[in-house]
C-alpha cells in the first residue's frame, strides 16, 4: 500500500508531516510518498533512522498557501504539492492522499484531479463530531453550501459505509439534523430527505434537533454543508468560549484559584474529549480516492493517525463498497420510476 | 397601558404568570390582562395584596397545550386564553400580548389573528443570544425554515430597530451568519442577502462564521429560520452538556471534589451568563402588535421581565419604526427598479 502525504501542508508543515509519516512507516508497515520541497523533506528525513526504501519523495515546486483561491489554486499551481500528490491517486500509482492544507483547495482538488464515482452527484467533507458517548460522522460539514435531497440521501449512504468500514460501527444508525423531531418537520430539504431515508435500506433513526447532537443518539449525522459547517464550527467556537469565561471565573479569587489547581487533571481530561483533532482526518468522501483533509493544526501524531485512517480506508475497500451502494441505489429509483 | 399575558401559558402557570403580573403592576404601574381559567388566576390572585382595578381577568375555557398542532390549534381552539389574548391585541384592546406558551402555535396566531405590518413578507421570532460581552440579536429563530434573501433583508431592519428601541444599541451593527467571511462565500441565500445588506442604509458589519458567534460581534445576527433555530439549539444542548461533563469529570476524586467545592460560586456566576432567559422573551418581529414569546419555564422574575420588555416596545413605538423602514425601503426598491 502506498500512500501519498502532502509534505508542504499544514501549519507545521514539513517538520510534522515528514515525523508523522516516518512513524506511520515504523508503526504500520505503509509506504508513504512526501510530496513538497525536496530539499526541505530531505533535511527532516535526515533527522531519523529509516529503512529508505518505504519513504519516497516527489518533488513539486509549488505549494498551495491558505490564503489561495481554492479553484484558481487548483487550475494554477499544476506544481504544487497537493496537485501533484492528487494526481498520484487519479493515476492509480498510488492508494490515498492526505493534505493538512488548504481545504477548499483540497475539495476543489477532489472534484477536479481526482473526479466523482460514478452515480454520485456530490463529493462530501466527513468529519467526525464528538460526543458524550463517543463520536459521531458528520457530512457534509461544508463541501456543499446548497444541497438536494438527492444529495442527502447519497450523503447518508456514504457515511454509512465509511462508518462501518473505517469506524467499525455495525449498521450505523444515521440522524438528519432537523429542527423539530417528528416527521413533517424542518425546512423543503429536510423534509424531502426524511422521505427519501425512510424508504431506504439505511438504519434510518429519524431526526435529530441540534440540541441533541452532543449527545450522540445516532452514529452518521446528514445535513447540507452550510448548517454541518455551522454546527462543526459553533462547536468548535462554544467550548473555547465557555473555556475562556471558566478560567476568567476560576481566577477571580484565591479559593477559586486554589479550586482550579485541584481541578486542573480533571479539566485536562474534558478537554481531550471535545479535541476533535484526536480522531484524525476527515475523508472527502464520493471521490474515486482515497483522500483525506488532516486539520490545519496537525501535529506529527495526527498525521500519523491520519495514514492509519487511510490504510484502514483502503484496505476495507471504502471505494468499491460505496460505488456498490449508490449502482443500487441507482437501480432502484429506475425501478421505482418505471414502476 | 395596557399588557394582555396568557395565564395559562408555560410549565409554571398560573402561578408564576399571576405572580410575575402582580409584581409588575407594582413595579413598572401598568394594566395586565389576565387571560385563562378565572376561577384558577383568581385563587392565584387572592395570595397577593394588590390595587385591582390594575389587573384585569378576561376568561377563556380553553388552554392550548404544548402537544397540539400549532395551526390546528390557533383555528380550532377559538376560546383558548392564546387566541383570546391576541384578539385583544388586533382588536386595539390591548397594547401586547405575551405567552410562555406553545411557541408554534404563537408563531400562527400571530400571524392568522394578529396579522402582518403592511409590506412585511415574513414575521420572525428574535430571541436574544448571549455572548462573552453581553447578548446579540437572533433572527429568525424558526418561525421561517425557507427564506429568500429578500426576507432576511426585513429581518436585519426590523432587528436593527428592536436593538435600538428596545435593547438601547445604537446604530447597531448588523451581522450575517455564513460559512466563511469574505463577500462571496456562503449558499446562495446568504451570497444574495449579502449584496442586499451592503448596499442598505443597515450598520452592515458583513459575514460572520459560527465559530464567532459567541465573541458577540455583532448585535443582530441575521439568518434564516433553520439556521438560527439550529444554533440556538446547539448552544443550549452543548452548554448543557459541557457542564454535565465538567460534572462528571470533578467528582471523580476527592481533591476535585474539593476544588469544585471553592470553584461553586464562580461557576454559578458563569452559568448565569449562559441562562439567556435572563434576558426575558423573544419578540415575534414583523406582526401588528406587541407579540413576544416568553421562555416555556419562565418563572415569575422572567414573566416580569416580559411584561418590562413589552412595555418598551410600546412605549418606544418599535412597530411604527419598523412600518417606516419598511416602506422607505419598499420606495426605494421600486426607485431602483424603475431606475
């Protein structure tokens, strides 16, 4: 198996992505190909001991920054590190790409380089959401500001397979985020895809109002883009929020300040449950590869978390098992509309 | 003055809506309407010494129940104390009406008894969202699933006004919730409300990411009816949550539980911060009259703080405000039209 790493991207790119991708190597037997600077990967590769042969570098001249328009990122820099890396996976030399880069540009990238399998009508961003009890898929998480039912529905069949195959959860329940919990309620495009997931062979748990998404009632969780990258952010932005007011409260007084060193375990461990990073990348799921957007703020561990995710991705047959999915899915709405 | 509150609506009713009345005829001297059971609100009021010819008890047999079917219920349950008490209000009687009530069925009555402002397309519901340096403005919060860009453009005047009027902001800053914060960004809802509110006479602040929400940036928060119930929602659900978490993790041992011990008043300060129904009801902007939504476990103090509330709206005349901004911008949506 090979897999491909986008040496240049990230925010701590290439020391993490090059120390990650060594471990990954020593840990999980992969072959990783570092895409980037040459010179700058040498120098890190330098820093290990390694059996040579599973690392390999290609160089590319370029490097798609944050700051660049994804699409004209895509078409412009044919020498960046994430084109070339993608082409490796599209030329079928190698299994899945990582990019801890530019998201936009890595979707862009997706649809472009990479392309849709066939019967899908649009690729999705899968993060995973943390919960009390765990975690659940989110998709699409803002791939797709404007989405159809159609889409959805896809989304929902998706997630199903990556949560069965990479998460190992057996027939993952799916929740559509919606506001109100019986059927009949939400706006055109939630009500549409109630119907469309009641129909389907998915384990359909219903609706799902956002007040309830951090308790973690359904294991894939449908929405457009727009309001899956609301939710991932508000979060986000919500626990760093209550984080900041805590420790303004805690430190106001001598007895609070000696009740938070007593605390300061406690808190430690809360805080890793809501670190989403822990968990990986999130795949972009409904293009014909393997690829996978590590976030920006990666270090070597996620990087190293993030092959494993896209070994097991590969081996478990993600693709073919998706592809399988939506021909039948295909089949039966021609039925349907004959019938 | 005179301030028609639903006796019967809420968890706690009738006690905490008489009581809440009662202590605001006291305090702030005006004429509360008492709609409901008599025979209930007159054992409540018999608990308080109380000049009577300031409280005044209209009967209604009929209560509509959180369970019922909000349009169903406005046309069938013709002498519920909700029907009843917004007749009061279209009918001039009364000057506004408040419930902690089904909020559905408070959402149609307002618009099938007490009908819309002249020009107005949509009515929203615009409760109050607490920041880290005060509270913003959200709107709507799920009164409208569907929105065109048109209608949020209402939704920022009419919140523009309420914030002034009623909240005492001046000239305050309008943002619009979307996925990323460049002009462009965003679903085609949002891309179009964008270039509506850039060119309006609105303290446009532009786009703000979910992630933001909290640092209260702007103090109207403008969106549709599905977002804006989403991130209420989300925000209630992960508050509610991290403390349950933060709980779990902090008697886990005998020095936590000891530091959460000193921690106690500090985090009860910070909780408060978080409880929105501080800040009493949401108003439902956009109805010819008054009509403001209490929270459904409104205690008296939030009761009082309601009829506080409905007593600046009057009195700062937000509904002949927002009829005037209405009609300036439908003159100059035509002017530009011919032009």
């Amino acid at each position: 198996m090979k897999i491909v790493v986008d040496a240049m991207g990230g925010d701590h790119a290439p020391e993490v992505t090059v120390k990650g991708s060594v471990d990954a190597v020593k840990e999980y037997g992969v072959n990783v190909v570092l895409v980037g600077k040459e010179e700058m990967i040498k120098k890190e590769l330098e820093k290990y001991q390694l059996d040579s042969n599973k690392i390999e570098i290609v160089h590319a001249e370029e490097v798609i920054e944050n700051e660049d328009k994804p699409v004209r990122a895509i078409r412009r820099k044919k020498d960046s590190s994430m084109v070339k890396g993608l082409k490796l996976v599209k030329e079928k030399k190698a299994d899945a790409f990582i990019s801890a880069g530019n998201t936009g540009a890595l979707l862009s990238g997706g649809l472009f380089v990479v392309g849709r399998i066939k019967g899908i009508e649009r690729a999705a961003l899968a993060p995973v959401y943390p919960t009390s009890n765990g975690i659940s898929l989110l998709l699409d998480a803002g791939a797709n500001a404007d989405c159809k039912p159609k889409y959805l529905h896809q989304f929902a069949i998706m997630g199903s397979v990556y949560a069965e195959k990479v998460l190992g959860i057996k027939r993952p329940k799916v929740g559509l985020i919606n506001i109100g919990t019986e059927e009949g309620k939400g706006n055109e495009l939630t009500k549409e895809t109630y119907k469309l997931l009641k129909e389907s062979d998915l384990n359909f748990y219903g609706n799902i109002e956002a007040r309830e998404l951090p308790k973690g009632k359904a294991d894939v969780l449908v929405c457009d883009g727009f309001v899956g990258n609301t939710v991932l952010k508000l979060t986000e932005g919500l626990a760093m929020e209550i984080f900041s007011l805590l420790k303004k409260e805690i430190t106001k007084s001598f007895f609070t300040k000696l009740g938070a060193l007593m605390l300061k375990s406690g808190l430690k461990g809360f805080k890793k449950r809501l670190d989403y990073t822990e968990y990986g990348g999130a795949p972009l799921l409904g293009v014909k590869g393997a690829v996978i957007k590590a976030h920006g703020s990666s270090d070597a561990k996620a990087i190293k978390n993030a092959i494993r995710q896209a070994k097991v991705f590969v081996e478990n047959e993600v693709l073919e098992k998706i592809e399988e999915d939506i021909n039948r899915l295909g089949g039966k709405h021609g039925k349907e509309e004959r019938g």
